[in-house]
C-alpha cells in the first residue's frame, strides 16, 4: 500500500513483560497529545486511535506482540521518533516511581 506524503509507518514488537496495559498506553497517549498528527495503530487484526485510552486497551496487545503504526500529519516523523523511543526503553518511563503514572504516586483512597 503507497504511503502519503506526510505519512509514516512502523512495525514495532512489544517488549515489556507486561503488554500495552494503561499506563504504557497512557504515556503513549502522552508523548504524542501535543503533536499534530493522527495516529492508527494495528495488532492483531484490530484496529486503534492512537490517541484513545480505550482504543489501545481494546488492542489486547501482550508481550511480544507486533504493533503497527501508521502516522499522518505534518510531526509525523517527530511523533513517530517519540514513539520509537518508548519501545526501544520498553515503556521503562510509565514503570517509574517519579512518574505522574505511578503507583507510588496515586492517591490512597
């Protein structure tokens, strides 16, 4: 399939033991919000808005899982590299205990 100008696509495999669950997702979403692009995301046969929380969950994406991205927009490129870098460090950031994400920081109700 020719890709667009403006367009980019990467296949990834997803490292961390413990799959796309939230907070990979949600620093995800993070590293891309400011950026203008739209972002698809494949696994599986499904088929996920890269800016959806609830999207990405619903990609059931475990450990080892092929993940595609294709990305449009004028960051494209730039979204792209972010998020290259998150699967190249595992999702390491959401795992951090410094992190807006982590558990040592959310409220004990």
């Amino acid at each position: 399939m020719p890709v667009e100008t403006g367009t980019v696509r990467q296949v990834f495999v997803l490292e961390n033991r413990q799959g796309l669950h939230c907070r990979p997702a949600a620093l995800l979403i993070n590293t891309i919000k400011d950026l203008a692009c739209e972002v698809r995301v494949e696994s599986n046969g499904a088929v996920a808005n890269g800016r959806s929380l609830f999207d990405l969950m619903s990609l059931a994406a475990g450990f080892r899982t092929t993940i595609a991205f294709t990305i449009t927009g004028p960051e494209a490129q730039k979204a792209m590299a972010a998020i290259q870098r998150l699967f190249e460090n595992r999702f390491a950031e959401a795992y951090d205990e410094d992190h807006p994400l982590s558990n040592a920081r959310m409220p004990v109700l």
